[in-house]
C-alpha cells in the first residue's frame, strides 16, 4: 500500500475506507474482505455510531492473524456535542474500538454544539428547530484539547474535517501541535485547488472525503449532482480501459491527496484500490481540472435547520 508522510513523520496509506453510512450488520465482512484485500487506512468517527462494530471487526482481524495493529491505520473524529470533552471522547472511542491509541483524531466540524453526554453525538436542534450551536468553546480551546490526546498518548496523529481556509489558517496561528492532516469534501465538482494548495503549503495533507460527491447516496440524500455521469470522466474512462470511479480517485491521488471512498461491495473495493496501478497523463488532469462546478455535495444544513456555511 503506498502512503504518504505526515509532518510528524508517521507515515499513512493513501487510500483508505470510509465508513460513513456503512450498515452494522455490514461492517464486519466489509472491514474483513478490505484487510485481506490489502486496505490499511480505515475512517471511522463517533458520529457515525459504528465504532463498537468496527472494534469488534478490527479485533478479530488482529486476533487471527490476518493483520498486526502496527500494520493499520485508524482514524476516528470528536463530534461537534463533545468539543468541551475532547480527552473524554477520545477515550470514548479508543475503549468502543477495543485500540490503545488512534493513528488519527480529526475534530469532525469546526463547530461546537450542546453537549448531551459525551460520546452520544446528538445534533440536538433548539426550539425553532435549529441546530443549538454552543458559543462558550472556542475552537482555539478544542485544538488545544486535540494537542492533550496526543500528550496523553491517545493519539500519534491529530488533524481537522471540513474546515474552510480562514479556519485552517486560524489553526496554523495557534496551533502547538500543528495540524497533520485536513479531510474535506473534495472531487472534480467540488477541486477546491486554494485549499489543498494552502494546506500542502502549510505541511497538512490534504485528504478527501466524499471523493466520488457521494455518487448515487448523495443525489438520494441531498439531491446533488454526480460527477460520475460527467461526459468527460467517461470519456476518460473509455480512453484508459477504467471505471469513472477509479479516474475521479486517481485525479485526487495526482495532486496528492488521499482519498477514503466507501464501499461494501468486494468488486468495488478492490476496483478503487487499483487506482494504485495507473496514471493519469498531465493534459487529461488538466481537462479534469476544466470541469470544476464549486459544487459541495454533501449538505448538513438539511438536517440542521442552518446552512452552517452561509
């Protein structure tokens, strides 16, 4: 697997398997047939209510030998409720994944909301039924507790999700421990090259999620538009013998940028680590770079009664 080096000097594969809207009952032969597979970099967050199931794959992998814990690596994110419990929910997560230390901890949303009981990731709404965004925690205060989980030893790697640049660059000002990685939504429809150039600049890495625009779970969910149906990633396709899935994740991987697309599906999940054998010419990035839309698929405000990017 080939991985990339964080500014710290830990070392993380360049694709990963993001486990956001992965069904429990799925989880453990999806983990399973990815290890085996060769996949190392698993994505998991308190929010998405699955750590107890992913600690229990990641267990038994361990404990039969398919795979060593040094050999993976594993994320988890805190959730907006517990930015004032950070160290707490840390552990949260480390005891329902059955781990001793997280590879990455990302703070989900540069955004805290009222806490109600740390680890249960409510997105507790008030009486107008929006989002009860909590303005006591300065996110200056989160990063700090980020930096305690790694002084504490919880955590070898710390970084950020869906922050924006000027919160990036806020973090850079006040950072101890300077930022590993950012993860933000990111593909031919939604490039968003200032970010990623500033980010490499700064020594984060850029990582993407959502690196297909969420394909058909999107457009379903939120009623966005698909880059995959792009005439000239087909076109692409077609000219390289590759699926639309597998240029749109190599367009990513060209500019260096790890992605952790999601899939349960054993074809699929072998298919997206095969975008590790192929490049991408340089003047087929540069149409690729053509088609840009600005267009952010994945749209919390539909559920929190505030566009949270207004």
């Amino acid at each position: 697997m080939s991985t990339i080096t964080l500014n710290n000097g830990f070392e993380m594969p360049v694709i990963g398997l993001g486990l956001w809207r992965l069904e429990k009952e799925e989880l453990r032969n999806t983990i399973l047939n990815a290890i085996k597979l060769g996949y190392r970099h698993f994505d998991a967050a308190a929010h998405y209510k699955t750590e107890i199931d992913v600690g229990n794959a990641i267990a038994e992998a361990i404990q039969s030998g398919l795979v060593k814990r040094e050999e993976l690596f594993i994320t988890s994110k805190v959730w907006n409720s517990d930015h004032g419990h950070v160290v707490e929910a840390c552990k949260n997560s480390l005891k329902k994944l059955q781990l001793d230390y997280l590879d990455l901890y990302l703070v989900h949303y540069p955004l805290a909301t009222k806490h109600n009981g740390v680890g249960a990731t409510a997105s507790l709404l008030d009486e107008n039924k929006v989002l009860d965004i909590d303005v006591t925690v300065s996110l200056e205060t989160t990063w700090h507790d980020m930096e305690k989980t790694v002084s504490l030893g919880l955590v070898r790697s710390i970084g950020l999700s869906n922050y924006e640049l000027f919160l990036t660059r806020d973090c850079l000002s006040y950072a101890k421990i300077k930022p590993q990685v950012s993860q933000f939504e990111t593909h031919p429809y939604f490039q968003r090259e200032s970010l990623v150039r500033f980010c490499k600049k700064h020594g984060v890495i850029p990582m993407a999620h959502t690196p297909l625009g969420g394909a058909t779970a999107n457009v379903k969910a939120f009623g966005s538009i698909s880059p995959l149906e792009d005439p000239v990633l087909l076109a692409l396709a077609k000219k390289y013998q590759k699926s639309v899935a597998q240029i749109a994740l190599r367009w990513n991987l060209e500019r260096d940028t790890p992605v952790i697309p999601k899939s349960s599906k054993v074809e699929r999940l072998k298919e997206n680590l095969e975008v590790l054998n192929f490049k991408l010419e340089k003047e087929d990035i540069e149409l690729i770079n053509t088609i840009d839309k600005k267009f952010r698929t994945t749209l919390p405000s539909l559920s929190w009664g505030v566009d949270v990017y207004a």
